[in-house]
C-alpha cells in the first residue's frame, strides 16, 4: 500500500485548497453527516516515576507523552489518525502522526501518510476560518503567544484571510521570539500582557499549563483564538478570558477535554460547523473560538492529499 511521506504532503496540499475542504468538514461535522468520537487518549508515563516497568528508568528515557486515537467517516472516506505528543521533544518535533484512509463504501485500505504537517496545517485552517468569522471588520493589529511551527503556519493562514499592519510576537524565550520576528516581520514584545492589549486578534500557541491570557488585557472586541491547550487539566484563558461567547469545533469533544472550558463552567455558544451552515447567527461582542482539533478535518485534510496524489498534481502546488 502507498505510503506518502511528509515531502510528498507538502507537495500536494495548499492552504487555498484545505480551508474550503476544512470549512465543507466543519459543517458537515454539526450537521450530522460525519460520525467522529471523541478522541481516545492514552497518557504515556514517565518511566522515572512509574513502578514496575520490566527496564531500568535509564534504560527507557521517554518523556512522558499522550498517544491518541482519532477515527472520523464522511461520506465514502474514513480514516483514522494516531498521534502523539511529547512536549520534552527537542530534536524530533512535539507533535507526530501516521493517517490511515480506507473507503467507507468496501472497508478497502487506501493510502497511509505522515500525519504532522497535516496536523499543523488543518490547525491553521481552522484558525484561518474563525479569524475571518469573528475578527472585528477593521482588525489590523494580530498578537502571536508562542514563536514555534504553530505560530509560523497560524501567520501564514491568517494572512490569507486578514491584511494585518502589525504583527506582534512574545515567546517564554526571547530568543526565539526575535528569530519568529526576522522570519516574518513580525515586532517581538516583552511581555504576553503588552503583546495582547490593544491587539484585535490574539492567537493563543503557547503551550501552558496555567492561565496566560487574561480578561483584563482584552478590548471588548478582541477576538481569541485559543490552541494552546486540549487536555481537561490545563488551561490557557482565566474565568475572566473566558466570559465571552465561546465558540468550538465539536460540543461533545469540548465539554470532555477543554480544561478552559470545565473549568470557568462558561457555555458554549456554538460550534464552528453550525455559524458556516447559517444555523446559528454568529455572536455579536467578544468571542473566544476553543480549539481542539477534530478528526473531521484530519480526515478532510488527508482526503485532499489522496485525491490530489491520484490526479498527479505537481510539486508546483507546493506549500511555502
């Protein structure tokens, strides 16, 4: 069977041609046409504290991880990604998946692929399509909390969507931070508190296990994009960040996973799905859009990639 490695998904897959099939995803997904679970997690410990492993701790140095089982069906396509996340990775990246396609209509196994750029891209698109939702009209000023591949694709997708004339940039490490300003233009700022206040739209990457966007920074019109954080015992805004109109991409997956959300006890409005269908008015005042990444669009994001490998698109289309 074909497997298609990283290079070639960079090849074949444009951010032109994954927000719409990811927009198509999404309403899909909250009208009922996709069957998607909530992800099941495994939680990988850290052999240093775990009793009863058959090796020595020195022997097996992984940092403790997450492994995930995200299955999705649309239509006459299912697939299933399996990803990890090791947030100690310094030489391989955080995140790393392997996607498995199979026709819905004969169960027959289509194509395997690298699932990371996938996962970095479809998070973006995402993105991409909120920020072109709720941003305020005359959004000119985008604040960027975290400088890693995240923040580089988040840039790139958002600009596909807003003109901004000021980008601003804070990292924990200020040396990555001005490395992300060189790259793009972008202004690295001191703080995450003088980068939020006064910006239109927020992008919240950091990965963090405490509140680090506050209520008190935002303008009554600031419009959050939080990525940050997908497990129930961490959290990215405070109750006060949070007292907005909150917008996610799957209810069941939100209510089981966003600590932000568990933890401010705040409703949600919407899901993305149901504003793209027109089902429900889109909110008016501040919004938080909670991301958490959904099957649904690694399964729509694959699908493009498989349909463009069988037309033989060229390297051409390449991503930059």
């Amino acid at each position: 069977m074909q497997f298609l490695d990283e290079e070639k998904v960079r090849s074949l897959l444009t951010y032109e041609a994954l927000i719409p099939a990811v927009e198509r995803a999404l309403i899909h997904l909250s009208t009922g046409k996709i069957q998607q679970p909530v992800r099941t997690v495994l939680r990988i410990p850290d052999p240093a504290s775990t009793s009863g492993f058959p090796l020595p701790a020195s022997s097996f140095p992984l940092p403790t991880g997450f492994f995930a089982l995200m299955p999705a069906v649309d239509e006459d396509l299912m697939g299933v990604k399996l990803v990890t996340f090791y947030e100690r990775n310094t030489t391989l990246p955080t995140h790393q998946a392997v996607i498995q396609l199979f026709s819905a209509l004969t169960g027959e196994p289509l194509v395997a692929m690298d699932g990371r750029l996938i996962t970095e891209m479809r998070t973006a698109a995402v993105s991409a399509i909120a920020t072109r939702l709720f941003a305020p009209p005359n959004a000119r000023i985008l604040a960027i909390l975290g400088s890693g591949v995240q923040a580089r694709s988040h840039l790139h997708a958002l600009r596909l969507v807003r003109n901004f004339s000021e980008v601003r940039v804070w990292s924990r490490t200020p040396a990555n931070a001005r490395r992300f300003a060189d790259e793009t233009g972008a202004t690295p700022m001191p703080s995450a508190e003088d980068a939020v206040r006064g910006a239109d739209v927020v992008l919240g990457l950091a990965s963090v296990r405490e509140p680090l966007i506050r209520g008190d920074w935002l303008s009554p019109h600031t419009f959050v994009c939080a990525v940050a954080t997908v497990t129930p015992d961490r959290r990215e805004l405070d109750d006060s960040a949070m007292n907005a109109a909150i917008i996610v991409e799957f209810r069941e997956a939100a209510l089981h996973e966003s600590g932000d959300i568990i933890g401010s006890g705040q409703p949600i409005y919407a899901e993305l799905g149901e504003i793209l269908a027109g089902s429900r008015p889109a909110p008016i005042g501040r919004v938080v859009f909670k991301s958490l990444g959904v099957a649904a669009c690694d399964l729509a994001a694959a699908g493009a990639v498989w349909r463009a490998s069988q037309n033989g698109a060229s390297p051409s289309t390449k991503v930059t």
